[in-house]
C-alpha cells in the first residue's frame, strides 16, 4: 500500500479514521489486491461512500457519480 494510504491506528478502534489520498492512489493501492476491476471500482465507491476516505486533489470535490 502507498505510503499516503498508510494510516497510523488509534487507541480507540471504535473511532472512525478518514484518509486523504488522490484517486490515482486508491486505484493503484486497491488493485494491489485484486485483478477484477468491477472489484476495485466496487470497493472504491463504498470507501467514498462510507467516509473511509476522501479524495484531494483533481477529484476532491467531484461526486462520485462523475467518475
């Protein structure tokens, strides 16, 4: 995983922890996982969509439906 998704684990792991990263770089660290790209874009728009993470950069404000 890049090092702008790697993420430092709370003491309170019931808290809700958001990382910043740029779409290029969720892209590349989620296809690390998997070679089905309806995966990646699956798990990608749930990310999005539950606020585990937010985008900068190009797409920081675009919504999700204009991908």
């Amino acid at each position: 995983m890049s090092t702008a998704l790697a993420t430092r684990l709370d003491s309170n792991p019931t808290e809700k922890v958001t990382i910043q990263t740029t779409l290029l770089e969720l892209v590349r660290a989620v296809s690390e996982t998997t070679d089905d790209d309806t995966e990646v874009v699956g798990t990608i728009v749930h990310m999005l969509r539950t606020g585990s993470v937010e985008l900068c950069g190009t797409f920081r404000n675009e919504p999700i439906e204009s991908f």
